[in-house]
C-alpha cells in the first residue's frame, strides 16, 4: 500500500531531514554544522522540538499546518502583498541580501503587507514553499536600518533552523490573545497539553536561537540590547503578541556587564526580572562566543575573551532560569 501511494503522490518521496532542509535553503554550511545543527543555534530548541515530534498528535497538527495553513498564508502573500526587490522596497531588499550572505543561506522571498495595522515581522516556510520574511508596512516605516537588520536576521534564522511550522502550531493556542493568527485554520481537533506545554517551552528556547542570528546580522552586533529595546520602546509586537515598553537599556546592559564579568558556576537567574528581559541577557552571552566571530570574521575580536559554543549554551540557560534540556 505504501509504494503504490509513493507512487501516486510525489509529496511522500520528499526528504524532510534536517540535513535536506539545510542543504536546500542554505548555500554553504559544511563548516557551521555541528552534531546536526547549526553553531550558533541554542541547543535547548532543537532538543525540544526533538521531543514534540515524539508528542501524540503531533504529526496530525504539523502535517495540517504544513499542507494548509502555510500554503494558504503563501498563496495570499504572492497574491495581496508586494514582493520587495532592486525596484521596490530597494533599501529593504539590499538589507535582506546582507543578512543572506552574512548567514549563507539563499535568498529569502521578502513581503511587505499593508493590510495588517501592527508593526509585525514573521517568516513562513515549508517542505513544498519556498521561504518568506512577511514584515508589515508599519513595521518598515518605524524602523531604522539598524532595528531591520536585526529583525530581518532574527527571521532567517528562523527559516534557516527550520522553526515555521512549529511557529504556526503555536498560533493554536489560546495562549496570548495577540498571537498572529492566519487566515487559514486548518486543524480542528483540540491541541493536546503536552504539545501546548512544550511549544510554549519551545518558543523561549527558538528565540534565543533566532537572536543569535540576528546578532550575526547586524553590522555591529555589540549594540544588540540597545537596538532591540529601542524597537521594543517603539511598539514593536513580535509574533507571539509580546510587547516591550517598559524595557531599560541601561539596566540590561548594566546586567550584561555584570554577567560577562561573572563565571559560569556563580551565575544566577533573576527572578525579578521579565521574561522579556532574561531573554535579551541570555541572548546577549552570544556576543562572546566563538561561533559569531566564525560567522563574522570581518569583526575584531582581539580584545575579547571568547567561550565555547557549549558554555555560551549553559550560560543562556542559567539566565533565563531554565536550566537547559
């Protein structure tokens, strides 16, 4: 039965590895891969999407976002919005060369939406559709050169580690009421809550990641914190609905130093900060890490003392409270 439906349906034939994602959306990464993932991804995010693809239901929930919704959100994307190019959006699409060739992945498909009244950047992509940054025209229009480095990176890292359909499971969640929701819904049996749990475990983990990539983007990484909470300050809403006013750039990047200063076995997480706030500090360890100056070698990183890919992951984690996986 199940050769003849191989047969038939060519979808079944498609390699959905890993490895084939990378080797279809990333021009060169031989020397970036390390025990299957990308250098500069949190180890925690592919180790619990590991575990939700192990979930009971969730091959149902995936296989209904990757067949439907996202090719649903595709299709009114080529048909509704502008694709940005050397003509239009010229300034929005040399930033979004810059951020291919600063992580070697193929060019992205960019969209600029005007009919979402939101400052809203997001990334779809799927085993059978080709990758798109989506940022909304009040997001462009708020933005500096800068801020859309950083958010243009943080979503090819996105679609370079394979997040998009994890991303659009988590849309069925009634977890925050400001979650983007696509037009196109196609699941319509209850999400488990061991699948509800770890996405939203998952989500704290895949920013961290998607930040890191977005650190490499940037022409100076080192003012990560300060362009993220002026974004913040801006009202800038991510994907997920959260939101930043209140962020104080002093008060991070007076953590952060103390933080860099402080070895790995005396850090602690503090709970008295934001989720928010521990996000950006653990994300903040990657500026010292090796694998942004293997990604960045037109960066100086002669008076900087470096760590590991491995212990810039252990020191995330402590900050943001988790522990790791």
């Amino acid at each position: 039965m199940s050769d003849s439906m191989e047969s038939v349906n060519p979808l079944m034939q498609i390699d959905t590895g890993f490895r084939s994602y990378l080797n279809a959306y990333t021009r060169s990464f031989q020397n970036h891969v390390v025990d299957g993932q990308l250098d500069y991804a949190f180890d925690s995010d592919f180790a619990v999407r590991q575990k939700i693809t192990g979930l009971t239901g969730w091959s149902k929930l995936a296989k209904a976002v990757n067949s439907a919704d996202i090719s649903a959100e595709a299709k009114h994307l080529f048909m509704k919005c502008n694709q940005a190019g050397a003509l239009k959006y010229p300034e929005l699409y040399d930033i979004v060369k810059v951020c291919a060739e600063r992580l070697e992945l193929n060019l992205p498909i960019v969209f600029v939406r005007e009919d979402i009244d939101k400052p809203l950047i997001y990334s779809v992509a799927s085993d059978i559709i080709e990758p798109c940054i989506v940022m909304t025209q009040k997001l462009l229009e708020l933005c500096t050169e800068e801020e859309l480095q950083l958010l243009i990176g943080c979503e090819a890292g996105r679609i370079q580690n394979n997040h998009a359909v994890y991303n659009w499971a988590f849309t069925y969640l009634n977890y925050n009421r400001n979650v983007y929701k696509p037009a196109e819904r196609s699941y319509k049996q209850s999400v488990s809550n061991q699948i509800v749990c770890s996405l939203i475990e998952w989500v704290k983990y895949a920013d961290i990641t998607a930040d890191r990539a977005g650190i490499i983007c940037i022409d100076r990484p080192g003012r990560f914190l300060d362009i993220f909470c002026g974004l913040y300050k801006k009202g800038y809403i991510d994907f997920y609905g959260r939101s930043g006013k209140d962020l104080d750039f002093g008060k991070l990047s007076g953590l952060h130093g103390d933080n860099h200063t402080t070895a790995a076995r005396s850090l602690k997480s503090d709970g008295s900060l934001s989720e928010l706030e521990r996000r950006l500090l653990a994300s903040a360890e990657f500026l010292s890490c090796d694998s942004l100056f293997a990604w960045r070698r037109d960066i100086d990183k002669s008076d900087i003392h470096t760590i590991s890919g491995q212990i810039c992951d252990v020191r995330s984690s402590i900050i943001l409270g988790t522990g790791g996986q």
